[in-house]
C-alpha cells in the first residue's frame, strides 16, 4: 500500500482458521460480510416517523440534554446552541444541518486491508461480545474474566469469518490493573486478529494509546493513519438525557482524527426512558443526534453512526430484558429513523439468559434478526452475550456463529436465483410424478452446495445422535471451541511491528498508562 510508512512492509493475512496437524475443526462459510437485500420492516407509517422526529427535536429544544464535558459545551456554544450550565439546547434546523453533513455509509480499513468493511447501505457487519466483567464456560463456571479468558474470545472472533469487527474486549481481564489493562488488550487484539479494532472513550490516554496501537500495527504514517478511518469508538449515553464526560472527550479525539464514530443511548422503557416504545424512541434519538451534530460542526463528513440499545425491564423486578418483542419492535422503529436521518444504524443481539440454552437463543434470535429488519449495517454483541451483557461465554459465542452464518447463507443471491436452469423444468420432466430428485443429473450437479450446512446443528434423528453420545448443543459448541483453540493460528505480522507495538506497550506502562480512581 502506497500509504504504509516505507521503511515496513504489510503482512499477508490469514483468517487464523489454518490447518493443524492436517485438519479443521470447522468447514465455515468464506469471509463475506453480507448484504441485506430485503426490504426493510417499517413499523411506522409516515406520520408515526415524524411524531417521533418532532418528539427528539423538541426535546432538544425545549428540555436539553446535559453535556458533562466542558470542551464539549464550548464547541457547542460555538455552534450557537443554548448553554446553562452543564445543560445543552439545540434548534432543529442546526440539528438536520448538521446531521444532513454526516456520510450516509463508511468504510474502516485495518491492518489486513482485506478485512476492511464498509458500514452504511445495504451492507451488514457482525461484532464480537464486547465489555461483561464475567465468564463462562461449561468448565469454570461463572467466574471474573481473566487476560486468558479474553485472549481465547478474541481466536474465536479471529477464527469466525462470520465475525467481522475486534469490538471492545469480548470480556474484562480484570487481573489486569485498570491503568494499564487496554495496553494488554489492545496488544492482544492487534496481535491476535487482524480485523477492525475499537477504542473505549474513557479518557485521553486510552484513546490515544490505542490511536497509536492501530497505527503501528497496520505500519502507517501518522498522515496515512487520519487519512481514511482505522478504527472506531462507540459511546453511551448516560440515560435519560445525559453524556459523560470521558465519553465525550474520546468521541471527539475520534472526530478530529478522522475516526469512525458510533453513538448508542442505552435506553431501558420503563426505567431509563418512557414506558411507551414510541416515548422511548424518540428520547433516544435526541440523544444520540445532539452528539453527532456536534461531530459534524468539529468535522463536517465525519464518519458516525446512530445506535440503538432501546429494550424494556421486568416490571417485576427491575431487571432488563433483551430479545423481547418491544426490543424487536424499537429495533425497527429507529431503523426507520436512521433512514430518515440518512445515517448507519449500528443495532445488538442480546438475551437475558444466563447460560447458553433455549431462552438464550430464541432471545438472541430475536435481536439478531430484528436487526436484519432495521436495516441495521453494524451489529453489536453478535456472538458471546450471555445474563444481559454480565456473561461472556465461548459456547454461545459458537452457537451464536451458527446463527450468523445462517443470516449470511439467507442473503446469498443463489438462494432467491430465476434462471431456466433454477426453475429446472428438464429436471421436474425427468423425474415426474412417481420418481424422487435425489439421483437426478441436476441434483448431482449440485447438491454439495446447493443447502446450508450446518457447523454445530445436528440434523440426524434420535436414534443416530443418541448413539454417537446424545450430546446436546452446549456441549457440542464447546468441544468446537476446544478445537478451535487447539488450532488456532493468529494471523501473520512483520517482526519489526510486532516489536514495536511491544516497545510501545512497555514504555506506556513505565509511565503509569491511563490515570484511575483506585
């Protein structure tokens, strides 16, 4: 690349799924991000799409929303927007100005250009777990995550071609000191995947480090680097109507580097929002846009996306729900929304369920496949999301790729395809009505390809599953993922890159990293 700093050259990348020992633990399906051909489901009509818009702008303009940052409030009240005191109110027609100069798709480049991925339009990518404090597996239990823990996710999001973005950390090493626990990870990340990498906004130092990091290890110039987005950060709103201030501060740090950007309100009905799915629609929405018109006043065309984490709580409890059919349905709802704003949505797949069993997946499936309806290009917590975003765990982390691939499988143009050779009259003529297709010259043409076939499904009848051990899924998914680990090869990086993303971790260490409240 014309681009890379001369004095490296770029390695070659592999998937990490290389043979061992001559075998594979897996036929998977081939790196493929997918598109989403289908039409898109818009539960709102025309008038319900701009009660809500006109529900976020006047919340901005008549309630505001409160900015934490003070770096932020300045640039605001630049803008012209009414500031009292940690209170921000904004106009519509800045907000649709400012919105109106974000890109409607972007692509993210990292060390392995052949990774890179394109958020926007039609297309769709899929995140690893990102941020539960705890693991899981079918050996330990839940337990606190460790550096061990967080480097085997990290080969499975590498391993899984359906898995298209490093979000986050897949679970918190908490063995490793807060100060200094990014460098670790990121260190991890670089050197174990070679997919799209992401920063947390949680002050300066951390995302500085980790503008640095990806530099490194993709053997840039710092020219090349903010010349087209390496990475991204996804912040949070504190709901209802707030951001903190180290969200901001990394937001912006992305925003003048040419970062990609994602904002996500974590808005619960009933607790964090209104108990009406249209109330907390809208409330999101507002918080969301009132950051990226900020982003677009600092840098018109930055790359951003809207997010959307809107699901309920149990009324009986408190605690939230995921996968729900009000989670489906605002899902949708902000789809339309993103839409109408012409910005990518970024959406999740979550459950509430604390181990890899039935809820856990009919709950996931929901989300998942509500995010296809919205229209969704990034989403979140794709594969691994175990108790409501507490749990990482490795089986569903597999069972969950099962999952993904289907989607990719559902969008392939072969499935839906029209030509005399797939309306195959000669065939139906040859077989007639007392024969079968089974030995028929266009099914032995293609019956290797012409069905998904399933890594982790088992499709035989009872007697034949029972008889091979009558395992059930878990424990299927989580010999695979032992395979998996025992295969593992990480994708290849220059020597020289790699001691200099070592020397940097090390002086960056040396001096204290990122400063903590303990």
């Amino acid at each position: 690349m014309a681009e890379t700093a001369t004095r490296r050259r770029r390695a070659g990348g592999r998937s990490g799924n290389q043979r061992l020992a001559g075998r594979l633990a897996i036929d998977q399906s081939p790196w493929h991000p997918p598109e989403n051909t289908d039409p898109p489901v818009e539960p709102l009509d025309a008038d319900g799409v701009a009660a809500i818009h006109d529900g976020a702008m006047r919340i901005l303009e008549e309630i505001g929303i409160e900015f934490l940052n003070a770096e932020a409030r300045a640039i605001l009240r630049q803008a012209g927007c009414r500031v009292a005191d940690t209170n921000i109110r904004m106009g519509r027609d800045f907000v649709m100005e400012m919105v109106g100069r974000a890109p409607s798709q972007f692509t993210i480049t990292p060390r392995n250009p052949d990774r890179q991925i394109t958020v926007g339009g039609r297309n769709m990518v899929f995140v690893n777990v990102s941020s539960p404090p705890n693991y899981w597996d079918m050996e330990t239990g839940k337990v606190p995550g460790t550096r061990v823990h967080c480097a085997d996710l990290l080969k499975l999001t590498q391993y899984f071609n359906c898995i298209h973005v490093a979000g986050g950390y897949p679970v918190e090493p908490v063995d490793i000191h807060a100060s200094v626990r990014h460098l670790d990870v990121l260190f991890d990340k670089l050197t174990l995947t070679d997919k799209v990498a992401h920063a947390y906004s949680l002050g300066r130092e951390r995302v500085e480090d980790v503008f640095e990091m990806v530099r490194i290890a993709g053997g840039l110039t710092h020219q090349a680097f903010e010349a087209t987005p390496r990475m991204y950060t996804n912040i949070n709103s504190t709901s209802p109507l707030k951001h903190d201030e180290p969200m901001l501060d990394g937001y912006i740090r992305c925003v003048r580097r040419n970062q990609a950007t994602v904002v996500t309100p974590f808005t619960l009905a009933g607790a964090m929002a209104p108990v009406t799915l249209a109330g907390a629609v809208a409330q999101s929405v507002a918080e969301a846009l009132c950051v990226i018109a900020m982003a677009q006043y600092i840098r018109p065309g930055a790359p951003c996306a809207l997010g959307t984490f809107t699901s309920n709580v149990d009324m009986k409890s408190g605690a939230p729900a995921f996968g729900t059919p009000e989670y489906m349905r605002t899902t949708q709802m902000t789809g339309q929304m993103a839409r109408f704003y012409g910005l990518p949505l970024r959406a999740s797949g979550a459950c509430t369920a604390n181990v890899p069993d039935g809820q856990a997946m009919w709950e996931t499936s929901n989300a998942l496949w509500s995010a296809v309806q919205a229209g969704a290009n990034m989403v979140y917590h794709a594969a691994g999301w175990l108790e409501g975003g507490l749990i990482a765990s490795p089986e569903k982390f597999v069972m969950d790729c099962e999952i993904l691939q289907q989607i990719q499988r559902y969008f392939e143009p072969a499935l839906t395809a029209t030509s005399p050779q797939d309306i195959a009259l000669d065939a139906i003529r040859e077989v007639g009505p007392a024969g079968h297709f089974f030995g028929c010259d266009h099914t032995r043409a293609r019956y290797t390809t012409a069905f998904y076939g399933p890594f982790l499904s088992d499709w035989r009848n009872f007697e034949a599953w029972a008889l091979d051990g009558g395992n059930w899924t878990a424990t299927r998914a989580h010999n695979l993922f032992k395979a998996i680990l025992a295969e593992f090869e990480p994708p290849p990086m220059d020597d020289a890159i790699r001691a200099e993303l070592a020397d940097f971790v090390a002086r960056r260490k040396a001096e204290g990293g990122a400063p903590t409240d303990f």
